[in-house]
C-alpha cells in the first residue's frame, strides 16, 4: 500500500507531529503509516483524509496482489 | 485523564517491584551465581518499563495520546506471544532441566521461570514490534 500523506502534508505545510495531534494518534504512526508500514482501521484512514482535506481513495494507492 | 492513570499506575508497579527487588537483594546475604541471571531479567523488565513509561510521558506532554489504535495492537500481540511464552516454559523449562541437567526443578522455580519468560517475551515483542511499527 502507497500513501500520498508525505505529499498532501506537505502541501498544507504540516509537520508529522501536527498531522498527529490533528488526527489524535502519536507521531510514530503518522511516520509509519506515511512508510506504508502500517495499515490503518478504516476510522483512522478517514480520520487522516479529513485532516488533509481528501477522501480514503485519494489518500491510500491500494496495489492488487497479484500472487493471492 | 485515561493516558494520566495509566503512567501513575505503571509508574505504581514499577516502584514496587523495585522496593520488593530492593528487600530481595539487601536481605540475601551473599547472592549466588544462579541468582544473578533471575535478577538481571527483572531489572531488563524494570529498565523496559521504564522506557515505555518514559515514551508515553512524552507524548502525553507533547498533547499526543500515550496510547493510539497502532500501539494496542501490538500490545495485543505482545500480550499473546508472552502468554505463549509462558505456557511453554512451564511445560518445557522442568522438562528441559530434567532433561539436561538430571534436576528435578522444584515447583517455586518453574513458576519463576515462567514469570520471568512470559514477561522477558513481552518486553522484547512489544518493543521489536513497535520499532518495526508493525
């Protein structure tokens, strides 16, 4: 999964830990999620698009598994 | 408040667990070799615990949660792979001992065994987990 957080947060000129403080999570997950280390609930993925302005889809480049 | 009562109270048993540590090693006399290993586990714990207390004392002064949906996942998973841990060092640590060293391991022993693994396996998951941020 690929995210487009970096980029729409950087457009909004926010810094991880005010991207977190917006969404109420800590920094590290902000960082991870950004990684796409981590895959959020679907609340947090809302949470996260709302804070930037933008919708889930927008937000989280779902690749197909071609293997599964 | 929630984020508050969780440090005070891992703050709580920390302290505990360092006066009772504390009692334990002033009241031993001379501490044998086989007591060092036991010992030196609990103070990994302790110096783990306090690290997670101190990171989520962090966060609760920068306005951010202590704890976030990501973080009780891997408690979760922490929390299952030390209760794993612990099932199997009661059944293997006599088992091994017996096994290895023609001991009998006595009943007070395999629990601390058990005590020491399950939480040791905690510490180390949780901690591996949420650096991995997986």
């Amino acid at each position: 999964m690929k995210t487009r957080i970096k980029e729409l947060r950087a457009r909004y000129d926010l810094t991880q830990e005010d991207l977190a403080k917006r969404v109420g999570v800590r920094r590290e997950t902000i960082l991870f999620l950004e990684k796409g280390k981590y895959n959020p609930s679907l609340k947090l993925a809302y949470d996260v698009a709302k804070a930037l302005k933008t919708t889930i889809d927008e937000l989280f480049i779902f690749e197909d598994d071609q293997n599964g | 408040m929630k984020d508050i009562k969780g440090i005070l109270l891992g703050l709580g048993i920390v302290a505990a667990v360092i006066v009772t540590l504390s009692f334990y090693v002033l009241n031993a006399g001379n501490i044998e070799l086989d007591e060092i290993f036991p010992i030196g586990i609990v103070l990994i714990l302790i110096g783990s615990a306090m690290y997670i207390l101190w990171d989520r004392i962090k966060n609760v002064k920068k306005g951010l949660p202590a704890q976030d949906e990501r973080l009780k996942l891997t408690n979760y998973k922490a929390c299952s792979y030390g209760f794993i841990a612990s099932i199997w060092s009661a059944v293997g640590a006599p088992l091994l001992s017996g096994i290895l060293f023609d001991y009998e391991m006595p009943g007070h022993y395999v629990t601390a065994v058990v005590v020491l693994c399950g939480g040791l396996t905690f510490m180390v998951s949780y901690l591996y987990l949420a650096w991995k941020g997986k």
